[in-house]
C-alpha cells in the first residue's frame, strides 16, 4: 500500500500528546522530567577548511558529510538526551515476546529484537548477490519491526486488517522520531522502514525472505527442543511412574506446521529460496529418522 513519503517525517514536532497516549505514559514514567514534545530543529553544520589556492591565496570550501560528522539537535546534550530517550523506549523490544509462539504455548519464546538480531546476522553473511547492498539489508533488519516497542507484536491471528495496521505502525515510528528528536538519523529509519512495508528494493525483498527464512528456522528449532524435552520429562515419568506418558508426548512434542505452510512459495529470492529449502530439507529429515 502507499505510504507517505519516507523522507518526511509525518507527524509534526510541535503537536501536542494526548494524555493517555503510549508516549505521554511513557514520558512521566521513564524519562527524565523535563522531557516535551516542544520542537527540536536539527541544524547541520557545514564545516570549512583551509586550503590554498593555485595562487596562493587561502579558500574555503564545503566539507562533504562523509568527510566530517553533522551536529545534529540544536545542543550537544539535547541529543544525547534524545537518544539515550530513543534506545529507552526500544527496550521493549528486547522484553516483548513474539505472539505467534506465546499462542502455540512455546516457553519462554524469542523476543522482537531476538528476531531482528539473527535477520541482521543473515544478511551480515548473505553471499555476494548481484547489485545488492548488505549494509543496507543490516540495516533494514533491524529496523523493520522496530515500530512493534509501542504497538506490539500485532499477528494475523489478532484479526488486525493489514492496512490498520500498517497505519498504528506508521504513527508509532512517527512518535518515534519525536522521541529521537528528529534529524537524519530519524529520517533515515523512517525511510528504511518505508522501504520494507513497500517491498521496494532488492534489499527489501531480501530482508522480507530473511523475515519468513528466521521464524521457519526458529519453528524447527522449537520443534526440536520440544522433542528432546518430552523425551527428558517422558524419561523420568518412566523411572516415577507417576505422570501420564500420552499426556506429556502430547502436550510437548508440538509440531509447528503452521509456519511453515503459511510460507511455502512466498519466498522472492534465491537467497531466500535456498535457505528456506535447506531449513525444510532437515525438517523433512528428522521426521523420516523418527519414522525409521
């Protein structure tokens, strides 16, 4: 779906939060006191050197942003406060437990960031693809979910229509960027995060292969673990002869199908196509030894 341009931050820094917003509860509970929404310009200084002309002569010129660092907020502690308000607010990522697994009783299952981290790491050591930027992959990855420490891990099964919420996510990220205070770094999230929801570049369409190639792998995973646990508890139920064996294979020894059918033939990339097909090979494999 459209979104607005991901150069332009949407929501204007001089707005005022409603009261009962995730932000304004957020502002009297974790940040400093001091803490408003009031309007923060960012201001890049262009810094000049001295260099001589053929004519011996001193000139000024411009030096690029890749040659010097950009002052960003109107006040080096403005920043720092901004930013260390802005990694705060992402501390819920690390906490929120994706909902997919909570709702097939997984215990103690993987976090948002988990997730994001091990897609930053797929495409640190994705191989070389033709006209591909992995740094901007990396970059994607852990982005793309990050709208998710305000509004939560929102899953199919919530019922949710995507365009709602692509829409809660889009005014999330936009409180985000107020937290952060604006500038190029904000922008520059807002524009990565455009560019996965509109699967508008090779690294997108990567990224988004990463996203389905990562929970198929942590399925099996949790397949795997489970088993080994039913086994262990299964073990012991023998040598007490005081639980009900059918009742621990049962509820133990899941088998997460859903995952993995809700991703076949989705995948957009051969990357993304090999992974996913060497994940289901093992699968495949592991089920035909318990068979054999």
């Amino acid at each position: 779906m459209a979104l607005n341009s991901p150069t332009r931050c949407a929501a204007p820094l001089t707005r005022s939060v409603p009261p009962h917003s995730t932000l304004a509860f957020f502002n009297r509970t974790l940040l400093r006191p001091a803490f408003s929404t009031e309007s923060r310009t960012a201001r890049l200084v262009s810094v000049r050197c001295q260099t001589l002309t053929p004519d011996g002569f001193p000139s000024k010129r411009p030096v690029g942003l890749d040659e010097s660092e950009a002052s960003i907020g109107s006040s080096g502690s403005s920043s720092t406060s901004s930013a260390i308000d802005f990694l705060t607010l992402c501390h819920s990522l690390k906490t929120t437990k994706r909902k997919g697994w909570i709702n097939h009783g997984i215990k103690g299952p993987e976090s948002i960031a988990d997730h994001m981290y091990r897609m930053a790491l797929m495409s640190l050591i994705a191989g070389d693809v033709p006209g591909l930027n992995r740094e901007r992959c990396i970059k994607i990855a852990i982005v793309h979910d990050i709208a998710e420490a305000i509004v939560g891990d929102i899953t199919p099964s919530d019922g949710i229509p995507k365009a709602e919420k692509s829409r809660r996510e889009q005014a999330a990220l936009n409180e985000m960027c107020i937290v952060l205070g604006g500038g190029m770094r904000a922008e520059e999230i807002k524009e990565l995060w455009a560019e996965y929801e509109n699967n508008s570049s090779l690294e997108a369409n990567l990224v988004k292969d990463f996203d389905k190639v990562e929970m198929i792998l942590q399925a099996l995973e949790y397949e795997i673990g489970k088993v080994f646990h039913s086994f262990a508890v299964t073990l012991l139920a023998f040598l007490s002869f005081s639980f009900d064996i059918f009742t621990l294979v049962t509820e133990h020894g899941k088998v997460l199908d859903e995952f993995f059918i809700s991703t076949a033939g989705k995948f957009q990339t051969e990357l993304g196509k090999s992974w996913a097909a060497e994940i289901i090979s093992r699968r495949n494999s592991r089920v035909d030894k318990s068979h054999n």
